[in-house]
C-alpha cells in the first residue's frame, strides 16, 4: 500500500455550493472506516483541507479524491501528492543506513 496526500482547496465560494457537509462528512467517514483515508480535516484558515489517503497505486488515490462529494460536485478540486512515509509517531527508520536507498530525487514523470 503506498500513501497519498490530498490537498483539497475550494474552487468557488462556499455560498455557492449545493452539496451539504454533513454529505461530505458521511462520505468521509464510510473512506476512514474502510482504511482509505487514515486522517482527515481543514487548515485553520480556511479555503484548504487535506487527507492522507492509504491505497494501492495512484490511480486507486485519485478516485478516491474525485469521489469526494465537493470534488463531485465542482466546488473543489484537489492536489495528489505520494508521499513515501518513513516514520509515524515515532516509528521507523531515523537512520541513513536504515532507509537504504529509499531516498531518491525524484519528479512525477522520472524513475
């Protein structure tokens, strides 16, 4: 499984949306109990919320993304980031040695 960031931003005023958040909230709960999404929420601020999402590939991610209901609906769109997590809360790998060759310069595109 490999992990994804998904930074949703709003696409239009939020006076003009039609889909509810309790809808979207009701999406998001059926994503985290299924083990799609690990964790999710808004940026203080406004205007950004973001979600790690846990799938097989990037193509699984991105639908993911796009069944979000804002997304669904237009009133937001959303960035897709793989992230390659080395270490949660304290566990992992904190050393070179560790890490191998897991660290690499890489750009969406190159191998």
């Amino acid at each position: 499984m490999n992990w994804f960031l998904c930074m949703r931003r709003d696409a239009e005023p939020r006076e003009d949306w039609t889909v509810s958040r309790d809808t979207h909230l009701a999406w998001m709960q059926t994503k985290h109990a299924s083990g799609q999404v690990v964790m999710s929420g808004p940026v203080v601020g406004g205007g950004l919320a973001m979600y790690l999402i846990r799938e097989a590939d990037r193509d699984a991610a991105v639908n993911v993304a796009q069944g979000d209901p804002f997304v669904a609906a237009g009133h937001c769109n959303f960035e897709l980031l793989e992230w390659r997590v080395h270490q949660i809360m304290g566990v992992g790998a904190f050393g070179e040695a560790a890490l191998g060759d897991t660290i690499v310069s890489e750009r969406p595109g190159q191998k």
